[in-house]
C-alpha cells in the first residue's frame, strides 16, 4: 500500500511570549489527531511540540498535499489551538496560520509541511525495506538551511555516515534534490548527484539563507525517497516577517539508508544556525527532548527527533523514541550553550548578528536609510 508520512507543524500561540504551546492548545490538536484516527481519516498519528511549535506526525493512505489531511484535519486542528490561544490571552496566537482561507493544502500557507510517500509492505525477504524505520526533526527559531549541514554529512560524508564504504548499496550514493528559496513566487529546483558533484552541493548548501535540501532520494533505489524537508521561508510567503521558519524533516534509516546513530551523529556539532532572538542573530542549534519549551538564553534555537518503526498495517509500532532525550546529550546540550554564551558577549558587532539582507526586523533599515544620505565625500 502507498503510505504517506505527513509532518506539520505551526506556532498558533505561546505562553509568555515564544516560549511552549498551553497544555490546553496541545490537547485540542491531539483529539483532533485521535478522532481522526478513529474514524479511520489516517492510520496513525502522534502529536508533540517543540518550543512554541505544536508537531502533528501521521500516516495515512491519502497521499501528499491531501485536502483531507491539510485542512479538514490539521488546519482545523490548528484553529481550535488558536482560538484556544486567544480566549487565555497567549502571545502570537495563530501567528503562522498566514492564509485565512487555503486552498487546497497547507504548502506556502504558513505551518511547515514535509511529506513523503512510499510503497510499504514490509516483509523479512524484500531487500529494499524489510522494515520501515524513519526519524522525525523538529526545530525551532531557525530556518531551513539549519538541515543542510547535518543531513549533508549523514547522507555525503563517511566520516560521520560509516555506511557510504561498508554498504554496497549506501555506497552508490544519493540524489539532492535542492530548492532556491530566494523564488517565493514557485519551487526553483536544482538536482545533484552525490558523491560526483559534492563539491557543487557543498558550494549551494554553505548558504543556509537562500538554499536548502528539499529532498534526499537513493541512488540504488531511485524510486525510494529518504528525506523530505520543509524548505520554504515564511517571509517570502507573508512577505514581512512573521517569526522564523521552524523547519521539519523526515528521514527514513535503516537498509538502503543511513543508521539512525549516523543520522544524527552530525547534530553534536551544535552548528551555528540564523534565528535566535527576534530572528536576527546567529546560534548554535542545541539538540533537545521532544516537548521542551525555549526558556534559555536570547532564544537558543532547538531541534528535537522522534524516531518511529511503522508495522506492516502502517500504524506506528506502539510507541515512538525520543532521540536526544537520551541522557548522552546533555554534554551536547552544555557545549552548545557555551558556545551560544561566547557569541552573545559580541552582541549585535560582526557575524554575531545577520547582516543587513537577512535582518527580520526593520528597525535598523529605517535608521540606515536615515544616516546613508548625511555622509559626505572628504573634502
């Protein structure tokens, strides 16, 4: 049976300014996700938050950008969230939900949005997926190009993903398929080849501001996509600034795919990503247990990963792993927050804070536009 893996996620409202989602919010998007369950709309789903962002994982058999799945279940899921949000007086009550009315699906209307769809009839002989495994990323106050680095080297790299040389299948490499987000008006897509055009994919994806990988299919089997990404920037959706991206992934492991170890082994760099407070500093990303609220330091951004095996009926198998609540992450945790400490001591001079192309705010354009005429030639 054709399964799809729909990941959708959007800040409707949190408490005390871009902090967590009420309990309340949560629970409306969960019955919602439950009933639909019930009713058989899906196979399964699970709901989740990370930071100010309420994270809807499903299964179903309605296919991508399915009318059914966007708004008759999540988008209605998020407007009871909203409305909830806005009787207690939560901050930014509903402030991804862009478009008051979509049409159709979810995509470009504000909540981030990855999908994936495969064949699942997993059985002990089909040496393509004898089973199906896949983790879930969730991040928040940062934007797409916050997964270039780290699916980079999972999906690039053997000196993080050791399968590329010890998989025969692994080592015929991926396809990456990258989006140039700078084109709000359509997808501008770009395919490449790893590992023959590395050095290419390497040149667009040091750009996390303008290009991100949209998608990761094999090479062995080029029918299998193993990674979906929500590449689309809300600024050039709202266009204006309506808070940062959030960005979610999917990547299915295991088999033809990276292990989930070599997934996520890349994330104890705690890379510098855009975002942070106001959206308009760079900070490393700290890895975090799913369902934790952004308290620390000027908006530390965060990323969680759930991980899911789906049984052969499509519903997930129980119960799902939180990947880096695992208590071997707490110096990952430590090593980012020094490493945030140390850039904010430099405050808003050099690349502690973005440069003027990529500031979400105004405010200083206003004041540039206001000094730039008063300077003279030497006389």
């Amino acid at each position: 049976m054709q399964v799809t893996l729909s990941c959708l996620k959007a800040d409707v409202g949190s408490i005390g300014g871009h902090t967590r989602p009420s309990s309340e919010m949560v629970a409306t998007v969960q019955n919602a996700v439950r009933e639909a369950v019930s009713r058989k709309t899906i196979l399964d789903g699970l709901t989740m938050f990370t930071g100010d962002d309420i994270n809807c994982v499903l299964a179903h058999l309605q296919g991508p950008l399915s009318q059914v799945v966007h708004l008759e279940l999540v988008h209605h899921a998020f407007l009871g969230a909203t409305r909830n949000a806005q009787e207690r007086g939560l901050y930014a009550a509903g402030q991804d939900l862009l478009v008051d009315a979509p049409s159709g699906n979810l995509r470009g209307a504000g909540p981030a949005v990855a999908e994936l769809t495969f064949e699942h009839v997993p059985t002990a002989t089909d040496t393509c997926r004898p089973a199906e495994s896949f983790v879930v990323f969730a991040a928040d106050k940062c934007g797409p190009g916050a997964y270039n680095l780290p699916l980079y080297l999972a999906f690039a790299d053997p000196m993080y993903s050791s399968g590329l040389i010890l998989s025969d299948r692994q080592s015929q490499g991926y396809t990456f398929q990258i989006i140039d987000m700078d084109q709000a008006d359509h997808d501008s897509l770009i395919t490449l080849q790893a590992p023959e055009d590395l050095y290419a994919i390497a040149a667009l994806l040091r750009d996390n501001e303008r290009f991100a990988i949209d998608a990761i299919y094999s090479r062995a089997f080029p029918n299998q996509q193993a990674v979906a990404v929500s590449a689309q920037r809300l600024h050039n959706i709202a266009g204006r600034y309506t808070g940062k991206d959030d960005p979610v992934a999917i990547v299915r492991i295991q088999g033809i795919f990276p292990a989930l170890e070599e997934v996520v082994m890349p994330w104890v760099i705690g890379h510098y990503v855009a975002g942070g407070a106001r959206g308009s500093h760079v900070m490393p990303l700290m890895p975090v247990s799913k369902n934790t609220a952004v308290t620390g330091p000027y908006c530390l951004p965060v990323v969680s990963a759930v991980s899911f095996s789906l049984a052969p009926d499509g519903t997930f198998s129980r119960s799902a792993e939180d990947v880096f609540g695992n208590p071997s992450w707490d110096e990952v945790r430590r090593r980012a927050q020094e490493k945030a400490l140390g850039l904010r001591q430099q405050g808003f001079f050099g690349p502690a804070m973005l440069p003027y192309g990529e500031l979400e705010y105004g405010g200083i354009k206003k004041i540039m536009e206001q000094l730039l005429p008063r300077f003279q030639p030497r006389s």
